[in-house]
C-alpha cells in the first residue's frame, strides 16, 4: 500500500476512523449526528486508538461519504505535495509577522515564511507585480489566514488541489469582487460572508443595531443592549449618548444572528433604567 493511500478502520472505542501518512481522522457522534476530528502522528495501530487521542473538534457536520471524501481529498493532497518542488532553506530574514524561523521556497521568489506568532508568504518585486490589483499589497507579504489565497490564485500550479479549493473557498467569503472577476459569475446571498456583511450594512445603516448585550437582572426574562446606529462601534472608551441606546429584548426573539441583532424600534422596548452592565452610568 502506498504511504498516501488511505487505512479505513474502527478505533478501541468504536469511532470510524482512517489513517493518511501521519494524518489521523475519525468520525464522533453528536447531538446533531456527527462530526470529524484529527490528530497527528499516531503511532499505534487505529484499532488501538481512541476519543482521546484528537483534537481539533468541528461543527460542521459529516456523514461516512462525506468523511470519506475529506480523508480522499487528504490523500490525494499528500501525494501531490510530494511532486511539487517545495525545499526548505535558510534565510535570516524579518518580515511584518517576527523574524523568521523557518522558510519554504515554492518557486523563485515565492518563500513561505513561519515565525514565532504567524507567517505568509513574501514574494519578489516581479512576482508581486502579476497579483490583480485587488489582492496586491505594495510590500509583497502575504499574511497565512487569508492573504495567501493571492499567491494561489495567482500562481496555482505551485499549489495541491485542496490548496487551490481552500483558496477558491476564502477567495470567495472574503474577497467576494476578486472571485467574481476571476469566475465571472455574481455572488447571490448566502454565497459569501464579506458580500453578506456589505449588505447588512448597507440595509442597515440607519437602524439600531446591538454591539453589546447581557441577560438583565432587574427585568428577568430580558436581554438588556445597547444598540448603535448601524451597529458602528465608537473608537473611544465610550459613545456619546446620543450616538447610543439602550432596550429591552424578550430573549426568546433575541437572536444575534450572522452579524447582529437589529433593534426593532415597533416591539423592542427603548430602556433608561437600572443596568446590569458593570460601571453603566446615564451621561
């Protein structure tokens, strides 16, 4: 069997389970069915293994064919990573995230950078230049939670196909303009979180949106919040008052939702009394 090949099993403890290389996965029953969890570097055999041995829970969930895919798209992941040129090498170098500690060479001009705290990638004057405009930062360094998709979209043979789905994935939640152009398609609701959050802001921008709320102890029952035009925080210490407001929210209606409670001005009652939030004064 080759070493990327996949090893389907059942752990000590009963979990569906597989084993890709060094990367260990297993299937945990929940509430609402189940869902996938990892660990690395388990040297015993799966039948040996069990709950405690992973980490990195996830909500979503996943069903075995589901399971199956995400431990076949690891595979494949793992052998592709073995064909492409990537080579450690030493460089003592700063970069926005620290001094680095261990560098990648993905191809000329392309290094990825870890350091103590972070890491991305910093790329060449020339190799920057070819990154759309509206994924380019003027000094090359692309930081590792979501300005790398840059690189990969820019350069995507120098990535594994669950690299480039990752980035097409990010490209899309967080850079929903940059995916639409590369795709030429239109983004619909609920195809992109960064979209989502422009249009919520945008509807409401001038309703009351809560930024802070706490269960009140002086109306049980009631969410107390405090709510601001649009949802747009203060940069001082506090709002002034008259950018600010508190209410009273039945907490069976209080859902925070995707991206904040709206203030429904008809039904949700406007509040002056006693407040549970520790220090609160009327100004």
């Amino acid at each position: 069997m080759s070493a990327t090949s996949p090893l389907y099993g059942t752990t000590r403890d009963g979990l569906f389970a597989a084993l890709v290389g060094d990367q260990a996965f297993a299937m945990v029953s929940s509430e609402a069915g189940y869902h996938l969890v990892k660990a690395w570097g388990l040297k015993r055999p799966i039948e040996d293994w069990t709950i405690a041995d992973f980490h990195d829970r996830r909500t979503d969930p996943v069903d075995e064919a589901g399971f199956r895919r995400t431990v076949e798209e690891w595979a494949t992941h793992v052998a592709q990573l073995a064909d492409l040129n990537r080579r450690t090498v030493s460089v003592r170098t700063s970069t926005p995230w620290g001094q680095s500690q261990h560098a990648v060479l993905y191809a000329p001009g392309i290094v990825a950078h870890t350091t103590a705290s972070h890491g991305g990638f910093a790329l060449s004057p020339d190799r920057n230049r070819l990154i759309a405009p509206g994924l380019r930062t003027d000094d090359g360094f692309y930081e590792e939670d979501c300005a790398w998709v840059a690189v990969a979209a820019t350069y995507p043979n120098l990535s594994t196909d669950f690299e480039k789905r990752q980035a097409d994935d990010i490209l899309r939640d967080v850079y929903p303009e940059a995916w639409e152009a590369r795709h030429g398609q239109v983004l619909q609701p609920g195809q992109s979180r960064a979209k989502d959050r422009s249009r919520f802001d945008r509807d409401n921008a001038n309703r009351w949106v809560v930024v802070s709320a706490i269960q009140s102890r002086q109306h049980p029952g009631f969410v107390e919040c405090i709510a601001m035009l649009g949802g747009r925080r203060s940069t001082g210490c506090r709002a002034p008052a008259d950018e600010q407001r508190r209410y009273l929210v039945d907490e069976a209606l209080y859902d925070i939702g995707a991206f904040g409670f709206v203030i429904d001005e008809a039904r949700d009652r406007r509040y002056a009394g006693p407040s549970s939030f520790i220090g609160w004064t009327e100004a």
